[in-house]
C-alpha cells in the first residue's frame, strides 16, 4: 500500500491537480494514505481557473504549508511517493536547491534523502537555463521532471480528457495502475 503526498503550487494548471487527485481517490486498494499541501496561491488559481474550491472536498488529510509536524516531514513515517502538481518554477529551485523552507519542500527533500519518489509536473514554458539546470539537479538526485506536457495520440476531444494524458503519466510515473491508453493496444 502506498502513502502518498500531493502538493499543490502556485503554477497555472490546477486541472492537473484535481484530475489527479480524482483519479487517486478511485484507485482502490493501491493508495493507503493520501496527503495534500496546497498553497495559498494554489487555492487562489485554483479558483481562477476551475471557479469552484472543489479542492477542500476530497476524503484526504490536508496539511497547512507550514505544519512541519506532518508525518511525511520526516523519512520515519515511511510515505513512498510524492507528486507536486502543478510544480511551480520556484518550489522546483528551492527543492533543486535543498531549500526546505516549507512543508513542500521539507517532504520533497525527504523523497530524495531517502530514496523514494518524487515526481515534479513543472508547468513553464519557456524554460530558461535557470529551469533547466534546476531540473538537471532534480534528476541527478533521484526526483522524476514530468513536464505538464498532454499528449494527442489518444485523440482527446474534451480539456480534461487532454489534461488527463499528463495525470495518467504522472500515475504511471509513480508506478499506480489504472486504466488509460495504451500506445499499440
């Protein structure tokens, strides 16, 4: 079973973040505990993009930004995946850059120390080198770049079932199963 940490950034692309979080609360008998951390930016584009606060009423534990007593602040609490969605450019040089100044950043560098998954869904373009050399360090330290790039070979028709190429990779990504297109079947 699976203990996993959401985190919510202030980066444009809240879908993302409620498609994934739809998905994760329907993947029965895989996820053990579900966490979320959303920012107060997050909350705000959030709203400005879907016009709802939908993010209060998922069946999960919610933790404020700053609660460094959460259980996943620390690698004794064993949580196994992390996936920050949307992850904005600056919580990715923080976390690049070892700066645990938040509860976001203190449980990504609880990932990386202790080996365990952490996928970043970047959400920029363009990237300058800054980005990039970011995300190399990331890499390099064990963390997984899932730009929040959709896919089309699935032939979406509909926003969601466009934004949902990405979730369904970032679920793969963290070795979830669930049902979604396969290239060649």
């Amino acid at each position: 079973m699976n203990k996993i940490v959401v985190a919510i950034t202030g980066a444009s692309g809240a879908i993302y973040a409620k498609l994934l979080l739809d998905n994760l609360v329907r993947l029965e008998g895989q996820c053990e505990q579900i966490a979320v951390v959303i920012s107060d930016n997050a909350k705000k584009i959030w709203q400005a993009e879907l016009h709802n606060e939908d993010y209060k009423n998922y069946p999960v534990q919610y933790y404020d930004k700053y609660d460094f007593s959460a259980p996943f602040a620390s690698g004794s609490a064993q949580y196994n995946i992390m996936i920050v969605v949307p992850c904005s450019m600056g919580t990715l040089g923080r976390i690049a850059s070892g700066v645990s100044d938040d509860l976001v950043t203190r449980a990504a560098d609880v990932m990386l120390k202790e080996k365990r998954k952490l996928i970043l869904a970047v959400r920029d373009t363009p990237y300058n080198l800054i980005h990039i050399k970011n995300m190399e360090l990331v890499t390099l330290a064990g963390g997984i770049i899932c730009p929040a790039t959709p896919s089309f070979y699935s032939n979406p028709t509909t926003i969601e079932e466009v934004a949902l190429t990405v979730v369904n990779r970032l679920i793969d990504l963290a070795g979830l199963q669930s049902k979604s297109f396969r290239w060649g079947e």
